[in-house]
C-alpha cells in the first residue's frame, strides 16, 4: 500500500498508473506534478490525481513512492529538483524507455542512499495518444514490466516497485539495463522511428495529396504509433542513439536486400522472405493471443 504517491508527468503512462492503482485501492493520495497547471488541474477534474503542486520539493515531501513519466531529456532536471527534498526510505521508480540513459542521470545526481532507492523500469504498454485524456486504467494489464535495478539497488525497494506494478495487473519482470535497451530499439524504437521516416517521406514527395488522399487500412495500421508523442521519441532516440542506429543499419541492409530481389525480378527468393516473415509474424501473434 502507498500512502503518497507523486507523479511528475501525469499524462498516458502517468495517468495511467494513478487511474489504475486508484481502482486498486493501493494508494492513499495521489500528488501531481509539472510544469503545467492547466494540465495538473485537467488530471484533478478527471479524478486521475487528488492535487497537484508546480514545486517539485514540495511535491516530495512525505512522498513513499515517486514515478517519473517525465521525457528523458527532462529525467535529470527533475531529479536535481527533488533530491534535497526526498524523504528518508522514499522508492524512486520511472518509466522512460532508455534505462541507460537514466540511470546515468540518477547516479551522476542522487546520493548513494537515494540511489539505492531508485529502481528503473519500463512498463511495455502505450497508445498512440498522449495526454491525462487518453490515460486508461487497463492500459497495464496483461502488460509487462520490465525492472532493470543496480546491483546497489535496495532489494526491498524493488519489492515495493515489484508490488506496484502488480497492483495494476501487470506483469513485471527483470532485465539488465544494456540488454533492455537493445531489445527495445529492436522492437519498439525502430518501429517508431519507420513510421515516423514513412509519413515524412511521402510528405516530401511532390504527388503527396493523391498518396494520402488514396491511403488504404494498411497506411492507417503501419503509420498509427507515428501519432506518440514526438517528444518523448525525440528524447528515445538521441539517448539510445547507439543500439537504435545499429538496428537502422540492419533494417537498411534488408531493405537493400529486398530492392535487389525486385530489381533482379526474383519473385521465388522474394516470395520465400515474405512467406518466411508471415510465418514468424503468425507465430508471435498467436502467442500473444494465447497470453
């Protein structure tokens, strides 16, 4: 049970949490906190957060449990912010999607007790909208959650980041930071950055009012994560720079592979790597289905 929590970011992933631990009965009060008053005040009208404060010290304080959903590029300045102000035993946690990064910022900032209190993590969930509007209170259920603590990191403070994720109905497992970050640039952040790069390609081409004009269900499926938050994937790709520019490398070489086989006309080696994706896709998706 969490008697404060405070949540710096309350838009999809931090409004997401408070509606869903709120639903839970696991928090006692709510506290939201940004830059944003209008926003803050939208999260207290929807019944998402209890009240908000624009001063993170004050935000802080008495806080047992502390999530930033803020973008990466925002993660040190607001624990700069918070650090004189944390309560002794006080669990820090977030959400961003490049651990190393982060956990760059929190050791080059937080002191060896506050850091044995910070456990990172990334919940695998999202929508293509952002904002407290579109936060849900199922959207973590079923989800995983990956931890990816230190070795310094408090095991009762994972614990207690463990137990809440679980209180939303998620799923929580635990990975090394470098290895999450390749898996996610592999699965998650490539993707972003493709259908980002296809609407800006078409958007450059000359006859860009007949494509779109004339885009099908499949445009609509392919390009829909390229409506998140190009904030926060700005601040993904340049803090995983490296293993997103790696996967980049490898997608331009199977797509140059691809080309070869429509120039050189190889319609049964092309119709073998389609087949041979479609079967491998099939299998992944009937898994997920099957849970």
């Amino acid at each position: 049970m969490i008697k404060k929590l405070v949540i710096f970011g309350v838009g999809l992933i931090g409004g997401s949490l408070a509606i869903a631990l709120r639903n839970a009965g696991y928090c006692e009060r709510i506290v939201g906190c940004s830059r944003s008053a209008e926003n803050l005040q939208r999260a207290v009208d929807l019944g998402v957060i209890d009240d908000f404060t624009l001063d993170p010290s004050d935000a802080v304080k008495g806080a047992d449990m502390i999530f930033l959903a803020v973008p990466i590029g925002a993660m040190r300045i607001v624990l700069e912010q918070i650090m004189p102000a944390l309560e002794p035993g006080a669990v820090l946690t977030d959400g961003g999607s490049a651990k190393t990064a982060i956990v760059e910022a929190a050791q080059a900032v937080l002191g060896d007790e506050a850091l044995a209190r910070f456990v990172p993590g990334h919940p695998i969930a999202g929508r293509e909208r952002s904002g407290v509007e579109a936060a849900i209170g199922d959207l973590y259920r079923g989800r995983r959650i990956i931890l990816t603590p230190l070795e310094s990191t408090a095991a009762d403070a994972v614990s207690k980041v463990d137990a809440m994720w679980q209180a939303t109905g998620a799923v929580v497992e635990q990975m090394p930071m470098v290895l999450h970050d390749e898996v996610l640039a592999a699965t998650s952040h490539l993707p972003h950055v493709l259908a980002f790069s296809l609407v800006d390609t078409l958007l450059s081409m000359p006859q860009r009012e007949d494509i779109l004009r004339y885009a099908a269900g499949g445009f609509k499926d392919f390009t829909r994560i390229a409506s998140s938050d190009p904030v926060m994937w700005r601040d993904i790709c340049l803090h995983n720079s490296a293993a997103i520019l790696e996967m980049i490398a490898a997608m331009q070489t199977n797509l140059g592979e691809f080309a070869a086989l429509i120039q050189q006309q190889k319609g049964d080696d092309l119709l073998q790597r389609m087949e041979s994706s479609k079967q491998a896709r099939d299998r992944y998706v009937a898994q997920l289905d099957a849970g």
